[in-house]
C-alpha cells in the first residue's frame, strides 16, 4: 500500500502495525470458523478494549486515545479490515455509530458510566434507527417515546440493527414530537428494561460475523435521564452521525477491494494455464491495471474528504459521492475478482468469495446508494 505521507505520519504507522498485529494473532488464525458459525466471541470485544484498539478517536477520560485523530482510526479500520470480514469489523465496530452521540451529548453522569465500559469492551453498543416501514427515511420514523414523568414510554420496534442480539447499550431514535426531522430524538436503551426485548438474529447474504437482530418495545419506560442531547433535535445529531459512518463504509470498500485485488494478483502470478502463468496474458494484465486504477482513485478520494473532515469542513456533498464511488468501485472488483479465480471464486474456502457477498451491504448500509444521490443533488441546488 501507497505510503500516502500527506495524510499518515509515524504515529499513524504505529497504531497501523499495532492493529496489524492484532489482527494477525488474534484474528485470522479463526476467523474461517467464526464466520461458519456466524459470530465470534464477545471475548474478542475485551481483547480490543486491553489493546487499546476500541479507544481509538475517543477521550482519554474514559479510556480512549487520538481524540480528533481522524486518520489514527482510518489506519485502524484499514488494518481491522485485513480480517477479511467485513461482518467482524462491523461488529467489533457497532461502538463507532452507537457511541458518538453518547459521547457528546448525553449528560455527564451517563457518559462516566457507560462509554468506559464500552471502551474497554465490557460493555457492547449498538445504534437503533431503521425500521420495518422505512430505512434510508430517518424523518419519517415511527417509533414513539412519550413523556410520562419522569419517563419517556416507548413503543415501536427497529430492525437490522448490527449488534442488536448481544449490545448493552443501544442508542435508539425515536419520535418524541410531531411529524418529520423536528419530532425525533435520541434515547439511550439498555437491555434490561422493562418492555424493551430483542427478536430473532436475522439471517444474511453476507457479514456473516455480525449479529444482527430486530428490537421491539411495548411500552418500554426509559427515564428522562437516558435523552441524548435536546429533545425534538435528535435529527441533526443522526446525520453528522451519518457523516462519520459513510466514510467508514467508504474506507470498507476500499479495503474489500484491496484485499480483493491483491488475491487476484497472487492468482494471476501462480495460477498457470496454456503453460505460463495467467498474469502474463494480456487480457488479464489491463485487468488488473484498470483494477488497481480505480481503486487508487477511489482511496484517494476517500482520504481527501478525510481531511476535510479532519479539518472541520462540511463534506455533506463530497462524503455521500465518496461512499458511492468506493461502493461502486469495489463492486467491480470483487466482481472482477471471483472472476479471475473461476471455480475457486466460488468456493467458500476463498477469501475473494466472502468478499463479494461481504460487499454488497457497503451501498445500502449508512443510507442507500440512491438517497447518496438525492443528499448529492440537493447540494447542487437540485
């Protein structure tokens, strides 16, 4: 991988080989098993946690480090990724869209007690806001949390939640008001309440890893205290959340298109066939240049509206056509992928298989690859 000094410098390197090695001995030696068995263990929540890895781009009062160092957790989530499943990496990653909101807006007494614990792994977080009747159409969102009290009652229910079956925490969107983006806000749920139960884990095509599970409450008591930020106003806080996960999606399938690449190259280099090996025929060789070409684009992208974001610029615009460019890229070449190993694609036992059904999510997920284009020509004065 391109060195890219212009946005990573030594201390990036270090936490890049620190999660590299993680990966490499806690990781990729079971990695094949977890994903047979469709979950890895919770242990592996605490083993991030102890190193460090969970913490990343989090206060150091509750145990975090490189707060505001953007491209620190862009090097760890590239480094997570070399696990080679998608679905893991979203799991072990569910704090990152659960735990943002928490961190700034909940009120002290809620932060000191839950995000140590999910820093350190003990505790596990998940964001609610899909549901049944609509996903990309967050305004319009059905669940209702009405004031009785000293709590909020809320009925409704949300589903593909990732993390849903075995989260603690949840941060969960909720109509506390009138129709549209005005009436929504933010409660923090926890397993345990009264009311509040979790559905079956729900099957998938691909990110077989992760847990993912639907939520039900009937008329599940929350207490005032558990409000995320001002109630009514929890919109704006779900779409700058929006702004940080669609670049993690965007840094996804870069790397599922990396490591896709990267096997196609080994294959051309020792697969042989007609008596050379495949990577000398011609056809194949513009292949995997066009291949490395778009990724190069793609990841370079990425990474410059990184930085605007790092530097506190608005990428409203720019981050909704990066996910839809990396999504879009690393669709032809997981694509091109399985093509170039032939049967051996289509095997399960080939990374470049779990890569092609791990990708597809990668333009649903964090808002669809259509509503990427509404928010895209809407700031084009469209």
């Amino acid at each position: 991988m391109p060195a890219y000094q212009e946005y990573f410098d030594e201390s990036h390197q270090l936490v890049r080989d620190s999660v590299r090695r993680f990966v490499e001995r806690e990781i990729l030696p079971y990695i094949a098993d977890w994903e047979e068995a469709e979950e890895f263990p919770r242990e592996l929540y605490l083993k991030a946690g102890a190193a460090g890895i969970l913490g990343i781009g989090y206060p150091e009062q509750f145990g975090g480090s490189h707060e505001g160092d953007l491209f620190a957790k862009v090097a760890a989530s590239e480094e997570l990724m070399r696990s080679g499943s998608g679905g893991l990496v979203a799991g072990l990653g569910s704090l990152d869209i659960g735990l943002p909101p928490i961190v700034k807006w909940a009120k002290p007494a809620i932060r000191e007690r839950v995000v140590p614990q999910v820093l350190s792994g003990e505790k596990i977080m998940a964001l609610a806001v899909t549901e049944p009747s609509g996903g990309s159409d967050v305004a319009n969102l059905k669940t209702r949390a009405v004031r009785d009290g000293d709590f909020y009652r809320v009925t409704g229910s949300k589903t593909f939640i990732t993390s849903g079956v075995r989260a603690d925490y949840y941060t969960v969107a909720v109509r506390t008001g009138g129709e549209g983006f005005g009436g929504v806000s933010l409660l923090l749920i926890e397993k345990g309440t009264p009311g509040f139960s979790v559905g079956r884990k729900l099957k998938k095509m691909g990110w077989w890893a992760s847990d993912t599970a639907e939520l039900f409450f009937d008329d599940c008591k929350v207490p005032v205290e558990n409000l995320i930020g001002v109630e009514n106003l929890g919109f704006a806080g779900i779409m700058a959340n929006f702004q940080a996960e669609r670049l993690s999606l965007a840094i996804m399938a870069n790397m599922t298109a990396e490591l896709a690449l990267e096997e196609s190259l080994t294959w051309a280099r020792e697969r042989e066939a007609f008596g050379k090996p495949i990577g000398k025929f011609q056809v194949l060789k513009h292949r995997l240049a066009e291949m490395a070409t778009q990724l190069e684009v793609s990841r370079e992208f990425t990474y410059r509206q990184a930085a605007k974001m790092a530097a506190g610029k608005s990428v409203i615009k720019e981050i909704s056509m990066a996910k839809n460019f990396a999504t879009d890229i690393a669709d032809r070449i997981v694509y091109d992928a399985v093509q170039i190993a032939g049967g051996m694609g289509y095997m399960r036992e080939s990374l470049v298989e779990r890569l092609y059904r791990d990708n597809r999510i990668l333009s649903i997920g964090g808002g669809t690859r259509e509503v990427m284009n509404e928010i895209i020509s809407k700031q084009m004065g469209l």
